[in-house]
C-alpha cells in the first residue's frame, strides 16, 4: 500500500532492522557464518541468506574467506566492508593538532601531525585544520570526499547558543565569531565539535573502562583537569556546553579565585592539577623533581611516587590523592555516580596505587562511594573518542538500509 512502506512492523523496517542486527554483530564479532548469523539473530537460513546477499549487493559486506581449521565443512564468512564509509577525527591543543582517518571496521588507516607551537596570522586555523586532515587523508590515500563526518575535540567548548569557544582562552586562534563558518565552508563533509575530556569519555565508554556503564564520570588530569558526565549513555553538555569544567570549582585547601574565565583557572586546578605537582614535591622534599612540561612532569614525579613505599614519595602520593578526593567528593556528592574513571598522564601514571588511595579518600569525603577505576584508552584517547563518535553517527547513516 502506498504511504506505509515506512511504518513501524512492515517489511522494509523488519529487514532494516534485521540488516542492522546483522552489521553490529559483525562489527562486534569480526567475520561471521551464514549460520552464526541467523542463530545470533535468530532468523532462518533462508532469510540469513537473504540479509547477507542485500548486504553484500549494497557494498556494505564483503566475503572474506572460509572458516578452515574449524571443525566440520568449511564455512564462507562475512564481515563489514571497511571500505563502505570512511569517518575523521581531529585532536586540537595548542602545540599541535593529531588527525586520523578510520575505516567503517574503526581501524585507523591514516595519521598525521601537525606541530602548531605559535599562533601565526599567515597560518589562520582553518588552514591548520585541513592541512593536518589533508595529512592524514594522504597517508590512508583518500581524499576529502572519501570522509563521511569529522569530529574535531578542543579544549573548552562551543557555546550552541553563539557558536564561540568558552573555556579554552589559551587555545590561539580559535575564538573567532566566524570560525565554525569558516571551517563549514573549507570542509566537505560534515563537521561536529566536542570537547576533548568529553571524547575521551567516549573513547572509554565504546573501548575502555566504562564499557557496559551508563552513568559515569571520567575525571582527566594532564594538560588541564577536567571532567565529562555520561548520564543514562549520554554526555551532559550543559547550558553553555560547560558541563564537567571543574578545573574552576572551588575547593577547600585552594584559594578563593576570582575571575576565573579571565585567568583560566580555578581552586581544584590550582590544588591538584598537573601544574601543582612539581611545586608541591619540592616542599615536601621529594628529590630530582624533573624537568619538562608540567604534564610531563607530573606523570613523571605520579609514576616514580607510585614506586615507592614511604618516605617523601609516598607523602606526595597520599597529599595527591586526598586533593583529587576534595573535588571529586563534590562531583559524586551531587551526581552519585555508578564509576568513576580516573584519566590522563597525570592519574594512570599512578596506578593502581594511587586509585587505592583516592578511593580511600573519597570513601572519607563523601557519603555516596563510586567505584573507581583506570581508564584504559591510553593511546591518543582524544583522537580515538573523536574517531568513535564520527563512527557512530557515519554508521547509523551508512547502516540504514530502509533508505
């Protein structure tokens, strides 16, 4: 009948639904039988015959070979055809930008980097933005209209409401009015902006540690502490996108700053941030502080900390950890979370010991206890939230097959 080949329970949506089944399965499972399809599915074999042929005729599965060595005949196996869609990610911070390019399957297939130590207006960030995706694209041997989506993580975030950059002052060049035009008009495909601490929740969510979890937080310590809220599966972005900026909470045993946007820090950043670190192992007479960034820095004196069992390593640890407790006691007093991932340099370099120990803290601190634990996305987990999250939304586009 004309008009319904779209409703709820006719034909076309059942197939769609059941071709969809079908690709998550294989996403999750890697290359599969016509016969695990269909009792993973629960269709017959006939209509798992069917599924995979308008798959594999819509360019969407390819064959990939047999399941020799196995148990009885030799079986054809399918999977997803990485080659169906490509999806982009970039990962912005002021010193460089990292852009990767992934296949349908989300394996990486192109990286670049692109070194952007000074803020030049010969070099305005829209040149910087496709020169590094351009990098990536040529090192995977496509070009820009191979990219279905780009997801772009920064500091901060941008304002849905004036489409500008808030929170992120020391992010040079990105605070034009005109930016996200600018960039819309030098792209082909469409773009999204996320957070980078929001991504990285993503990264962890899809990969890592908060996989399974719907309510969590993941708190970050590297360059900037942050944290994102994952609330029933979704990231809270809040009003002005500012949601999880709790580098400016105040916090006992931090001054009370004011101004906060102008100086780009707060009370918990300036208590337990990388930046603190170093000043803090001086004063309790930890030896042969290192140089370098802050960052580096504080992973380096986290990790030899961790090693030690007493004396004034140990002492930084403990301090450390009860001034993570002292912000992360408001967080889980107002959100009660379900987990708490603790990531970034400037907290996994701790371990297991130093999750211990805030997880002790915190048990003192506040009534409701999260369990918490160790992201484990460690490689470039921006850029990997940012490549997820361009996945997901290029494969509920190339996935729907009622279109």
């Amino acid at each position: 009948m004309a008009g319904t080949s779209g409703t709820p329970g006719t034909p076309r949506v059942l197939r769609a639904m059941n071709d969809r089944a079908a690709l998550d399965l294989l996403l999750e499972h890697g290359p599969l039988s016509r016969t695990r399809i269909g009792r993973l599915t629960g269709l017959s074999k006939p209509t798992a015959s069917q599924l995979l042929a308008r798959l594999e005729a819509a360019g969407l599965v390819v064959a990939t070979g047999t399941s020799a060595g196995r148990p009885g005949p030799n079986a054809q196996l399918y999977g997803v055809n990485p080659a169906a869609a490509h999806a982009a990610g970039l990962d912005v911070t002021p010193r460089r930008i990292r852009a990767a390019v992934a296949d349908l399957t989300g394996r990486t297939v192109g990286a670049y980097e692109l070194p952007t130590p000074d803020h030049r207006p010969d070099r305005p960030v829209v040149g910087q933005v496709t020169e590094a995706l351009d990098g990536a694209l040529q090192a995977a041997g496509l070009a820009r209209g191979d990219v279905r989506r780009l997801v772009i993580g920064t500091p901060g975030a941008f304002d849905p409401r004036t489409g500008r950059l808030r929170y992120a002052s020391h992010l040079p060049g990105w605070h034009s009015p005109t930016i996200l035009q600018e960039l819309a008009a030098a792209l082909p495909m469409p773009v999204e902006y996320e957070n980078d601490v929001n991504l990285v929740a993503v990264a962890e969510q899809r990969l890592g540690a908060a996989r399974g979890h719907r309510d969590f937080v993941l708190l970050w310590n590297q360059e900037g502490l942050g944290a994102a809220l994952v609330f029933d599966g979704r990231l809270h972005r809040g009003w002005t996108g500012g949601a999880g900026e709790v580098g400016f909470l105040p916090v006992p045993g931090a001054p009370l700053m004011r101004q906060v946007a102008r100086a780009d820090s707060g009370g918990y950043q300036e208590l337990a941030g990388s930046q603190a670190l170093p000043a803090l192992a001086r004063e309790l007479g930890v030896p042969d502080v290192p140089s370098g960034t802050y960052a580096e820095e504080a992973a380096a004196l986290v990790a030899r900390a961790a090693d030690h069992a007493d004396g004034p390593h140990r002492a930084l640890l403990a301090t450390y950890a009860t001034r993570l407790a002292t912000g992360l006691a408001s967080l889980v007093s107002v959100l009660d979370p379900e987990l708490v991932v603790l990531g970034g340099a400037s907290l996994t370099a701790g371990g297991e010991v130093l999750r211990a120990l805030v997880q002790a803290e915190l048990a003192q601190l506040a009534a409701s206890r999260p369990r918490l634990v160790l992201g484990e996305v460690r490689e470039h987990p921006v850029l990997r939230g940012a490549l997820e999250s361009a996945l997901a939304a290029t494969r509920d586009e190339v996935f729907d097959t009622s279109r």
